[in-house]
C-alpha cells in the first residue's frame, strides 16, 4: 500500500480541512478499505469552511464531493457498505 496513511492515498494534494474530516470520519469505518482523493479543481462559489457530500455510488464503493473556499475537490471512497457511509457523511456535516 504505497504512498497510503489511515487508508488515505497521499499522492495529491488535499483541500483545507479534508484531510482531517477523512481520518476523523470516513477511514474509522470498519467498511471502509481505501479513500483515493482526486484533482483540485476551482469552483464558481465560495465558502470558508469544508463542506463533504456523498454524491453517488459506484461500482467499488463511493464519490463524494468537497468543497473548501473556491476549491473543490472529488473523493473516492472504497467501501462494502456505501448505505453506511451515506449516513455518517450526513450526520457529521
């Protein structure tokens, strides 16, 4: 498992706050097997703070979206329980 810490891949940057809402939240679960952050890109509105959302499930897992000020970042999540995952992403924003 290279370039990997807490099941998180550290080959890419990662937004404000993301890092920590992902140890914190999303790699404690036992389901969870890898979360593999994506390109930053700029987006059209601001915020200060984080903001995650589960947007759709995949094949292996999930994708959920972050948004910290002007940056938007995608998330993929490998898990067996993307329902489990679901809910704690809505209950911890």
């Amino acid at each position: 498992m290279k370039h990997r810490k807490n099941k998180i891949k550290r080959e890419h940057g990662i937004i404000k706050g993301l890092k920590r809402f992902l140890e914190d939240n999303v790699s404690s679960l036992d389901s969870v097997e890898g979360i593999i952050p994506g390109e930053i890109k700029v987006g059209k509105t601001k915020g200060e703070n984080l903001v995650v959302r589960y947007k759709y499930s995949t094949i292996s897992g999930a994708k959920l979206i972050a948004r910290s000020g002007t940056s938007v970042q995608e998330v993929f999540v490998i898990t067996s329980d993307a329902d489990k995952l679901k809910e704690e992403i809505e209950n911890s924003q």
